[in-house]
C-alpha cells in the first residue's frame, strides 16, 4: 500500500503512527526534533509530555479515564507505554515522562514499517494521504500555509476558554431560560427562546463581582503566551479592568430579557449557553478566563444561581493553534479544502494529552478504513472515542479546543429512567454501557 506521511511525532502522531503500521501499512514519521524545538519542548524524544506528567484521572466514572479505558482496548501505544512507565498518583495516571518518551521513541524506531526523519516541515506537503500532528505550537511557516488553505478566520492561534458547568447543578429557583428578545440570541439559528440560561444581577450583586474578578488572582503568561487577544474574546477579567461597567454593556447587558419573578429588566446579566443537544451542560457566554482555577470557583460562584455550579471543565487562555474543525473537517478528519490532508489532535481542536493520542487513534483507525475502500465507521457517539468525534463535528458558534468530558458522550436514554439516577450513578452506567460498545465496535473493526 502507499506509504503514509505523518507530520508531528508528538502524542496524536505518535499514536496514528502506530496504528497505521500496525495495520499494514509504511508510515514516513515527520518530525523537527531535535533540529528545532517548539518553546515548551526541552526533550528529543517523541511523545514529550510538555508540563504535567499526569495522564489525569484514572476511574472509570470520570470522562477521561473511561476515555483511557477505551484506548486501552484500542491496543493504544500512547497507553501502553503510560502504563508501562507509571509512578503513583492516587487516584490519577501519571508517568515517568523520560521513560515514557523514551518508550514510545523505542517503539516507533524498531517498527518495521515506520520511517523516522528529522526536519522542519514548512508547508502542507505534496504527498498524499498526509496527516498534520503539529499540534499547538506548530511552528510558525506551517501555520501560515495552513492557513491559506482554511482561510483566517478558521486557524485560531490562542483559544480563550469559557468554563462549563452542569445543567443539574444550577439554582434553577433563580435562573430562567430566555433568548434575547425572545429570539435565538446573537444567532437565530443557535435555537429557540430557551437556548439560553440568564442569572440575573442587582447592582450591588453586579459590582461585588467586577470588584472580585478585577483582584483575583490570574495564571501568568508564559513567554510565547504573550497576550495578544482577539477584540471579540477577550479575557472577563480584561473587560472589567477596562472600567466598572464594560461588562453591562458588553456580554452582562439585560436588554431584552425580563426576570419572570420581578417581571422586571435585570440590572445585569450573565448568560449561560446549551454546550450538548441534551441541555446536560450550559458554557458562560464571555466569560473566557485566565483566573486560576481556584479563583474561578470562588469568583463564578458568586453568580446568582451559580452558589453551588459544579465545573465540568474550567476556563483558560493560551497558545494554541487549532482549526475550525466542525466547519473545515469533513468525516474521517479530512481538510473539506485539501482532499487527501488529514489533521489528528490539538491542531484538531480536541484538548489535553490523552485527547490528543486518542485523536491520533481515531486518525489512524479511520484512514486506514478508507485505505481498505470501506465507508467510514466511526466509533458510536456512546463511547468516550465517539464523543471526541461529536466534539471535532458539532457546529457551534465560536468552536473551543476541548478536554473530553460527559456532555460529549451521548446521554442515557430517557426511557430507562437512568436521567434520573444520581450524577455517579448515571456516570457509571454511561461508562459500562461505553465500554460494552466499544467492544462490540473494535470487534467488527480491525
Ligand atoms: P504535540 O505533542 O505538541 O506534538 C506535535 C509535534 O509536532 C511536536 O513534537 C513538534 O516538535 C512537532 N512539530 C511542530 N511543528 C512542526 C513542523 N513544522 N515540522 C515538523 N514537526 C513539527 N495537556 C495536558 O493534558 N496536560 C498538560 O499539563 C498540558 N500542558 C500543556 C502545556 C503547554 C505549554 C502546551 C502548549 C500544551 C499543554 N497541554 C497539556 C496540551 C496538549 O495536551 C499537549 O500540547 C499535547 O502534547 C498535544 O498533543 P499533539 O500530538 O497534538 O501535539
């Protein structure tokens, strides 16, 4: 079979690597190690854990450690060497990172079928099919052709995160659901008059919170993280230090929305947005953040009807190039622009380590799919592999880099009465359920 070129021998194409060679085919490994370095590599390995050495949670009622689970099962080099090299961390897997890189370096070397060549790749190469693993520091020449093919406005080059909190968690006694206006909010298309949550402010409520997001404690920027931020997501905290009321007149205004329980306009706002078809999450419109994670409890918690919010992924702000991949991938990971260049983890728009391997995975899998002449057969959207899918493919208005969490996941259907479980139970028969699909899919999927 044709040789595959895969550009990135970090997790994603790593993992695609391995994979693919795995399945017969000769795989030409790219990656710029160690002539050059991305700002936050010190290694020369591949698969360089660039800050943590945790793989994250390991317990199978947590998104990302079923997500492991199912790589496991996948036969995942990335895993299997992470497991290989685990040192103890209670509840969490995280690694010897020398001996993890080292390990997977080992692993792709000795492969028969995979070529490993050292060079800086500056343009989307001519070959054909080609996987882009760059990840989200590629370097700068690559990102511009890349961003020739997609155009500017789907190649972002820092993500500004807006944290996520769970339906069942809000004070539903304070909050009601309207659209401004009564329509679909800043796009009619995004949903009915219920797609968004308001918690409503007093003023005295409204000016507590600028006061606590202007002195709470922010993550610094790194070096190559220097703030240069799109006008139309800058950081909460950005806007409140520019005067005490730009936020009421920016993503906290009231107009259009009336409080069914004073039937008066708020004197401020903030609006929570549906995150999943089955309304289980809701993202703080605006409110992308750079406060430490600590901070952002405290300081979000102060948002009427937010007292008790449980966070299933906390807001951020850095370096990150990634593309609009509901928009610019077809099925299968493809560029719609390039026909035959594929992309495979954070340059994906998918977030952390593991997602990134598993993005890597599911590359590989599916190119190796089309390789054979089949049609496409994804993961099913039950499983963790499915959701990060459903992630990469879901239209959404400003599309955000991702960590994997439930909401990705297809929800348990109504009739089992299983929504109503408590939120472990319900975690854990999603898992059980993932796992049994799983198996039953790399059963019929070589
Ligand atoms: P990478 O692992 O970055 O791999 C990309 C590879 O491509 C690199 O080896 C690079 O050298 C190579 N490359 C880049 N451009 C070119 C080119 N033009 N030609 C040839 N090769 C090229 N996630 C977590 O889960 N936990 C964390 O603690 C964490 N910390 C992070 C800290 C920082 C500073 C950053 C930037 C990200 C962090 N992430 C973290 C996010 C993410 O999970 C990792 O970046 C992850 O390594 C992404 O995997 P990847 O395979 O997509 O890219």
């Amino acid at each position: 079979p044709t040789e595959i070129l895969i550009v990135g021998g970090g997790l994603a194409g790593s993992e695609a690597a391995f994979q693919l060679a795995e399945r017969g085919h000769a795989v030409r490994l790219v990656e710029m190690k160690p002539h050059k370095r991305t700002p936050a590599q010190t290694g020369d390995g591949l698969a360089e854990l660039v800050c943590s050495n945790s793989l994250r949670g390991a317990a199978l009622g947590n998104a990302v450690g079923l997500l492991k689970e199912e790589l496991r099962r996948a036969g995942s080099l990335i895993l299997r060497c992470a497991d290989l090299t685990a040192v103890p961390a209670g509840g969490a897997l995280a690694v010897d990172r020398e001996r993890f890189s080292a390990e997977v370096t080992r692993a792709l070397s000795a492969h028969p079928r995979i070529t490993i060549e050292s060079r800086e790749v500056t343009a989307i190469p001519a070959e054909r099919p080609v996987i882009l693993a760059t990840g989200p520091l590629t370097t700068d020449a690559l990102a511009a052709d890349l961003e020739r093919a997609v155009g500017a406005e789907h190649l972002a080059y820092y993500d500004a995160i807006a944290p996520i909190l769970s339906a069942d968690s809000l004070d539903w006694d304070k909050v009601w659901k309207q659209s401004r206006y009564g329509k679909g909010g800043e796009a009619e298309s995004e949903g009915g008059d219920d797609a968004y949550v308001n918690c409503p402010f007093d003023e005295a409520q409204y000016r507590a919170f600028v006061r606590a997001l202007v002195e709470s404690e922010k993550v610094p920027a790194r070096d190559f993280e220097e703030p240069r931020y799109f006008e139309g997501c800058l950081p909460c905290e950005v806007m409140a230090e520019r005067g005490e009321m730009t936020l009421a007149f920016g993503p906290m205004k009231p107009v259009g929305l009336v409080d069914p329980r004073t039937d008066k306009r708020p004197y401020a706002v903030v609006q929570l947005r549906q995150e999943d078809e089955a309304g289980t999450a809701y993202n703080l419109v605006g409110f992308q953040t750079r406060m430490k994670y600590g901070e952002q409890l405290r300081v979000f918690r102060m948002i009427p009807g937010l007292e008790e919010a449980e966070f299933l992924r906390m807001g951020s702000v850095h370096r990150n190039t990634f593309v609009n991949a509901p928009e610019q991938l077809g099925p299968g990971m493809e560029l719609l622009a390039r026909p035959g260049v594929f992309l495979a983890g954070q340059i994906s728009g998918v977030e952390g380590y593991v997602e990134s391997a598993a993005g890597g995975l599911l590359c590989g899998l599916l190119l190796a799919q089309r390789q054979r002449g089949e049609t496409l057969r994804p993961p099913p959207p039950t499983t963790a592999l499915g959701g990060l899918l459903t992630h990469l493919t879901r239209k959404q208005p400003r599309y955000q880099p991702s960590n994997i969490t439930w909401a990705h996941v297809a929800p348990l259907p109504l009739e089992d009465g299983q929504r109503k479980l408590r939120k472990r139970a319900r975690y854990d028969a999603m898992a059980e359920r993932a796992l049994r699909d799983i198996d039953a899919w790399l059963a019929t999927h070589p």
